[in-house]
C-alpha cells in the first residue's frame, strides 16, 4: 500500500512509502482509509516537538474508513464494538489504554501511562490501509460524508473535551481559530454561550470565517474583548497566550489548553491569578468522550469545513497548517 510516513525523527515532512497492508490480529480490524484530517499534532510528531514517535511513523489519527478485514475475538463480543466488514468506523488518537490502571478504572484512561496513540505510537492514517485496536474505533454518524466526518475524530473530540473543562462559561473565548475551534464555536452556539474568537493579529479572514460561525466577537489575541470571559481555551500552541487569556478572564474563570505541546508559558504576575482563576491543561480523550461527542455532533448539526488533499500532497497540506493557511480543516483523500 502507498503511505506517507516521517522515516527520519524530526524530518519536518513525510516521505512517500510502500508499505505491506498491515494484517489485523487478535481483537483488530483492518480499515480502508476513506479519508485521515490532518491534526496539529502530526506537525509535532512531524516536527520532532514530541518525544520518541515510533520510527518509522505514519502519522494520522482522524481516520475515516471501511472495514475491510476482522481479526481473531472481534465478532461477537457484544461490548459495542462487534464490527463487521463493511462497516464506517472512525479511529481516534486514543488507540489503546491498559484497562487495569487506576486511571483507566477511574473513567480517565486518557491518563493512562501505558496507552499508546494513533499516528504517533501505532501507525496512522496517511495510508490506505490503517489497523485499530477495535475497541477503539467507533461508528461514524451517517450525517457527514468521509471528508467531512475526519476532523470529527480529534478537532472534535478533543475540542468537546475541552470544552467541558471550559464549565459552564457564558462568555467563552477560544484562542486560535483552526478547525478544533471551528467545530467548538458551534457547539457552543448552540449551547447559548458567546463565543469570543481570538486569532493571530491582522488575519481578518479567520476573525470573519469565526463571526460567520456566530461568534459575537472577533479580534486579535492581543486585544480585550468587549466583556471579561468566564473561560477561555487556547488551540494554539503558544505559550504567551496563557497569560493573554488570563488577564481577560473574570474571578472564578478558567484557561484550558487544549493542544499537546506549547512553547514556554512567561512568567506573569500572580494578581492575573488570583481570585480562584484556573489554569488547566486537557490531555487526549477518553473513548467516553468519542461515545458523547459523536452523538452530539449531528444534533448540533456540526458543519464541518475541510480543503481536500490527495494523499501523496501530505506535506502541502502540513505545510499550509503550519503557516495557518487553512480554514478550517485538512482532510487527506488516498
Ligand atoms: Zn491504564
Ligand atoms: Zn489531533
């Protein structure tokens, strides 16, 4: 099968591969990959921002596809996960969890020290053939297309999860206005909240891309908003942004940081943090959260925004992430 994986750590781009098409083992299925949304995370594993990527990787862990083989123990299990070919399943970032630890027996397997994650620890979806663990792939909402449906499965699931640790915030800013954000505004909106859109100064085109998605407010993260927040979650991976949003926060209010590496936080003054402010970070999913978001997401509706890319174009489509050209999404077609 044609892939395309990170052969060297910290290369910066994929290259181009023919690779066997993986055989699913026990409690495994092997996908056809329909569509994999390209996440912020494959540029730090791209990048060599995370640490000891499985080598050769390939990255990708908004899988859309079909089911096209069943391993050993995975029919008939009646756990909710008995799947069949031919069936749609979406595979998540979160590929395995121990189920033992006390984090997995406490409803927080996204803390879980021995899980291991798609496109980063288990081969991902720039390919056309992925294999997950079967427990971890769910059914993808008849709703959405492929394209549309991939970056349900990370700027979505974890945006939710962010979301929720967001409380009950009337006032809601959100830092960075990618596709995680795109997808959170609108839940948001639909939930009766202001959504207040930060982005980088002088990129209008996201400012009027979040006001077209309902956002009250649209401004540069540099200026106040019109009203104190109550939450504020930053996407970008920025460092500087966590006191930004901390000072336009109101007592009791939170910062949640939704990405998985950020560039050194400044030291700020402790009178931004007093009154019972908060400071969080959120860490993966739990497949509860891909359970409660897939669920939702069509009820909202959720539209999702996606530019299409071929497979072999991977490193366009990071490129055009990582130099925030994109609106919205990226979804690679193999
Ligand atoms: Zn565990
Ligand atoms: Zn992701």
């Amino acid at each position: 099968m044609k892939a395309m994986a990170l052969t060297r750590p910290a290369a910066g781009v994929v290259d181009e591969v023919d690779l066997p098409v993986p055989i699913p083992g026990r409690g495994e299925v092997l996908v056809r990959v329909r569509a994999c949304g390209v996440c912020r995370t494959d540029l730090h594993v791209v990048d060599g921002e995370l640490a000891d990527p499985k080598m050769p990787i390939v990255p990708g862990h908004e899988i859309v596809g079909t089911v096209e083989r069943v391993g050993e123990d995975v029919r008939g299990r009646n756990d909710g996960n008995d799947l069949a070919v031919g069936d749609r399943v979406g595979i998540p970032w979160l590929g395995y969890s121990c189920g033992v630890c006390q984090y997995c027996r406490s409803g927080r397997e996204n803390l879980c020290p021995h899980a291991r994650f798609t496109g980063y620890q288990i081969d991902g979806g720039y390919a056309e053939y992925a294999v997950a663990d079967a427990r971890y792939a769910f059914p993808v909402p008849d709703a959405y297309g492929d394209i549309e449906a991939a970056p349900l499965l990370c700027a979505g699931l974890i945006g939710y999860r962010s979301y929720r640790m967001a409380g009950d915030a009337r006032r809601l800013g959100l830092y960075g206005f990618g596709a995680a954000a795109h997808i959170v505004a609108q839940v948001a909106v639909h939930d009766g909240r202001e959504v207040y859109a930060f982005t980088s100064p002088g990129d209008t085109a996201a400012q009027q891309f979040a006001r077209s998605l309902g956002a009250v407010w649209a401004g540069a993260s540099t200026e106040a908003p019109p009203e104190p927040l109550d939450a504020a979650i930053i996407f970008a991976p920025v460092g500087r942004l966590v006191p930004e949003a901390l000072a336009r926060l109101a007592p009791g209010g939170t910062v949640v940081c939704a990405g998985i590496h950020m560039t050194d936080i400044p030291p700020f003054p402790y009178e931004i943090l007093w009154k019972e402010r908060v400071v969080r970070s959120v860490a993966n999913l739990t497949r509860q959260d891909a359970r409660d978001f897939l669920a939702l997401a069509p009820s909202v509706p959720v539209k999702t925004s996606v530019r299409r890319y071929d497979l072999a174009d991977a490193n366009r489509a990071l490129g055009d992430l990582r130099a925030g050209r994109l609106q919205g999404a990226a979804v690679l077609v193999p």
